[in-house]
C-alpha cells in the first residue's frame, strides 16, 4: 500500500475538499444530469453530455482523494525533535550562494504544494536536495537550469 506524507493542514484540506464533493457537488451533478435528461434526446444533447463528463471528473477525483486519505502518514512537524535537521513538514530558509538571493520553502506533500505560497513537494528536486542536511551546510541541488548551490540558513519547526 502506498504511503502519502501529508501535514496535519494537508489532511484536513484533503477531507474538507471530500466533504464539498460529496455532499454538493456530486447532488449539484446529479440534478444537472436529471435535469439535461428531460430536455429529450440524449445524443444530441450538449448539457447532458457536459454534465456526465463533469461527474466524471467528480467521481475520479473523489476516488483519488480517498485513496491518498487511505494510505495518510499525516506528520507533524510541531513534534518532532527539533535538532536541526531538515525533514518533511518543516520550513526551511536558503540562501542562493551565486545571488545571495534568501527564499523560505516548506516542504509538504504533493497534495499540499504550491511553490507561490512557498510550499513545495517532498519530491521536488530542491526538497529531495535539502532532506537530511542541517542549518549551515552547504547543498549542491539539480534544478531544470542545471546545478545551484545553496547554504542552509534557518530550519523552522512550525
């Protein structure tokens, strides 16, 4: 079984977004379709059609959902040890060595991610990069533009 890491914030987001689907908008859906069905023919009948696509889009994302809620390692980053050490769930402040450019990222699931809001994947390269190292270390990351180094400045455990 596949395991999904996701903080405490992740996880509820996830189950608030099931909630919304199920209880209004798989109805809303469903009274669309009812409602498309009555106009008549069904084969020529755009509304009908777009609603069916629409509940499957619905559906699969209600799927999708329940399974990555499933398989939740919900971590908590407020209680884990606070040594130092770069882990999923904390923030992390990196200074750009070539720039000197500052930038704070959290490292969530992939649920959770938005690189905007500061917030990226454990799976991102700049967070496969980061994991295990310790405020002051130096890191070499592979990025899309080639290699960047970075220095750790600051390991928040919020």
């Amino acid at each position: 079984m596949q395991r999904y890491p996701m903080t405490p914030q992740g996880h509820a987001a996830l189950e608030a977004e099931l909630k919304q689907l199920k209880s209004v908008d798989r109805p809303r859906i469903t009274a669309s379709i009812a409602e498309a069905r009555e106009h008549g023919d069904l084969k020529e009948n755009a509304e009908y059609h777009a609603a069916r696509e629409q509940q499957g889009f619905c559906e699969a994302r209600i799927r999708d959902i329940e399974a990555k809620l499933g398989g939740a390692q919900v971590i908590d980053p407020s209680t884990l040890p606070k040594e130092g050490r770069i882990v999923f769930g904390v923030s992390v402040v990196i200074e750009n060595m070539d720039t000197e450019e500052e930038k704070q990222y959290k490292i969530v699931g992939d649920d959770e991610a938005d690189f905007k809001a500061g917030k990226i994947s454990v799976n991102s390269p700049i967070a496969r990069g980061l994991i295990g190292k310790f405020e002051g270390d130096e890191v070499r990351i592979e990025t899309p533009k080639g290699v960047v180094e970075y220095e750790v400045m600051k390991v928040i455990y919020d």
